[in-house]
C-alpha cells in the first residue's frame, strides 16, 4: 500500500504516548508498505534522519504556539473540543491536498482526534482514524480528581470529545483503540476496532537477578497530568503504609517533565529524577513497577515496559484496563485503595518467589501478545477494511463533515 500517514505531533522523539505509537507504527509498517508521513515539525531537526529511514517522503509544517492559542480561542464559537481547536490548522488540510492532487495514495491513516477535520482534504481517499484512546472518557476522570478551576473546562471538554468521536465513526471508514475498555467509552460500534500497543521484547532484556529488594519505581513522563498526579498520590498515600512495616523501602520517580510541585515530594525515601537517557536501569533494579493512576485513559505504556524488563507490577484498575489479556494475581496485581497497594508492595518486596513468578508470567504474555509487529498486523487488516468500504458511503460520509 501507498499510505499518507498524518500525525498532530512529529513521532520522534517517542517519548509521548501518541508519538511512541506513531514512530512503531511507521517503522513496521514500511517493512511492506510505502509511507509518506505529514506531521508539524520536530523541535529538534536531527530528529527527522530518525524517522526519515522508514518513509519515502516526510512534510512537516511549523508549528507555532501563537497560532495554536489563537486557533484554541476558537473554542468558545465553535463546538469542536479545545484539543482539535488546538491543534489542527488550515494549512494541514492545504499540505494534504496537494500531496493527494500529487501522489495515488491507497489510504490515508489520520492520528488522533486533534487532526481529525483533515477529512475534509482527502476527498473520497479511504480513511483510518486511530484515536488511540477515548479522550473523553480521560477528561471527564480527570474532572472528577482533586479541586482545580478547570474542572469545569474539562467538564465541557468531556462532553465535546465524546460527540466529536462518536460523530467520526460516521466520517471516517475505519477508527481504531488501543483497548476494548476505550472502545466501549466510545460506542462499540462495527467500524470500531481495537488495535493494541506493543514493545520490542526483543530489545528489552529480561531480568530476574540484580534487583533491590528495597526498591520500588513508576516510570512515565511526569508532563502527562494523570502520571504526576498517580506518583503524587503514591508518595503521600502509600509510602507511609509502606514505611511502616519496611522503613527502607524507596520510592523512585523515574520520568521526564515533573512538574515543580513534584520536588517537594522527595523527602522519607522519595527521589525524583526527572528525565533520564532510558528507563530500563531503573527497571531492572525495581523490586516492584507500580502504576498507581487514578485517571487517564487507554493503554499504559509504561506496564509493558516493565513487565517485559521483568518487574513485577502493582496496578490500579485503571492503569491495568488498557491490558485486555492480563490476568489479575497471574501477571500482575490489581490496588483499589492505598490501604491494598501497600499490601501487594510489600508482599512482593519480601515474597521473591511470587514476584518471580509474576514477572514470567508478564514477561511471556508480553512476548505472546504485545509486539509491535503484532498491531502492525492488525493495522494493516483494518486498512484492507477501509479500502473495501464503498466509495459511495465514503462521499457521504466526507459531505457530512
């Protein structure tokens, strides 16, 4: 196939949750298809040779964060949400004509519901849209969380999200998530598939020994506000409980971006870290990964990542719902309150044999299920779908926009 691959943000570096998919994404899938990516401009130009291995052709427009605010001010006359107020320009849909006008591309695959109004640009092109995760579903959790005055603008950016997806299952052939639990948030509608995250197993080495039976990480980028506020709630709530009963029990916060306020948790075995060149020597010393998220969406990166480097996990039931496949007290072990973490922390942090027994366990269900040429497989099958959709529904479909 001859795809036109369009993100809101450039896929490297991949250190975001849409921009990891992006980059592995593109990477497998040029093993067999040709891609042509449309995507702002990376920060940093060094990053384009890392992604330009895999595509015929790469177009990137500037990306401007005075224009973006301008764009998001239209939030308050329109009633698209504030995300794809904010993101999506008129000269992305100008870029996407001309390379259309210009090259007989098979399908167009759009990333994300910020980029979404593209549809209008790709005339009668079959059309996959990932929407990776149900953002509204993410908003209107985080509205629910603490006291902040934007509750009521996540509020209203809940409500919007949740029509606007809906309504592009009727614009777009095919639309994909990363897990069943999103796919019913949205609607589970026929032309909503499920398209699972992935690592590379092979890349991460699995180890049993070297571990600090003292030692307890969450990984993420701390930017990405339901992350702080987990880590947040972890280091206050649970690490007491901990402490109690293991007064040498450390905390690591091992991710990019914290926020200022994060700092002052780093006292009574709390470190934070802030960015580091790679997560994997902190989860290869972890006596337990924990992914204490109280909001949020989709699927969670970061417990792939250390259930394949073989740290055992403790996960809300949040952050373990993106992991259809996973199986409470055989992969990894589920907390509802602060009072259960501590007690699965702790029990895995002097129970050597059990926490072995569940980083196998992850370890092979990752490696049997969660790789990044397995999604890839998946994608491609839904792109045959959308290239099977008549051509008529497509137009009708692209006029309703």
């Amino acid at each position: 196939m001859n795809i036109l691959f369009i993100a809101s943000r450039f896929p490297y570096p991949p250190l975001q949750g849409d921009s990891l998919r992006a980059y592995h994404q593109i990477r497998m899938l040029s093993r067999r298809h040709r891609i042509t990516l449309l995507a702002p401009a990376p920060a940093d130009q060094g990053s384009l040779g890392h992604v330009a291995r895999f595509c015929e052709r790469i177009v990137t427009i500037p990306a401007s964060p005075l224009r973006r605010a301008v764009h998001a001010a239209a939030s308050f006359i329109n009633k698209l949400p504030l995300q794809t107020n904010y993101w999506f320009e008129r000269r992305h849909a100008e870029a996407a004509r001309k390379l259309i006008d210009s090259t007989p591309f098979d399908l167009a695959h759009v990333q994300l519901v910020r980029m979404a109004p593209i549809a209008q640009a790709l005339n009668r092109l079959p059309r996959v849209i990932d929407l990776i995760d149900a953002l509204s579903l993410n908003f209107a959790r985080r509205a629910t969380r603490g006291a902040s005055i934007l509750h009521p603008l996540w509020r209203l950016e809940a409500t919007r999200l949740a029509a606007y997806e809906r309504r592009l299952l009727d614009i777009y052939d095919r639309a994909i998530v990363v897990a069943a639990a999103d796919r019913i948030a949205i609607g589970a509608r026929d032309n909503l598939h499920v398209v699972p995250n992935g690592v590379d197993a092979r890349a991460i080495a699995f180890r049993r020994d070297g571990r600090d039976r003292s030692l307890i990480v969450m990984s993420g980028r701390m930017g990405y506000a339901p992350n702080a506020e987990g880590a947040a709630w972890f280091a206050r709530e649970v690490m007491p409980l901990i402490a109690r009963e293991a007064p040498h029990a450390r905390f690591m916060i091992v991710g990019a971006d914290p926020p200022t306020s994060m700092g002052r948790l780093a006292v009574n075995g709390v470190q934070v870290t802030g960015a580091v060149p790679s997560v994997m020597p902190y989860l290869h010393r972890a006596a337990v990964a924990v992914a204490p998220l109280l909001s949020g969406a989709g699927m969670q990166n970061k417990v792939l990542e250390a259930m394949a480097a073989g740290a055992p996990v403790v996960a809300t039931p949040i952050a373990a719902a993106g992991l259809g496949l996973a199986v409470a007290s055989e992969h990894l072990l589920i907390a509802r309150d602060a009072k259960e973490f501590a007690c699965h922390a702790l029990n895995l942090l002097g129970d050597q044999k059990r926490a072995a027994m569940l980083a196998t366990n992850a370890r092979r269900l990752v490696e049997e299920h969660y790789s990044w040429e397995r999604s890839a497989r998946e994608l491609e099958r839904i792109y045959q779908l959308a290239i099977e959709t008549p051509r008529t529904e497509r137009r009708v479909a692209a006029a309703g926009f």
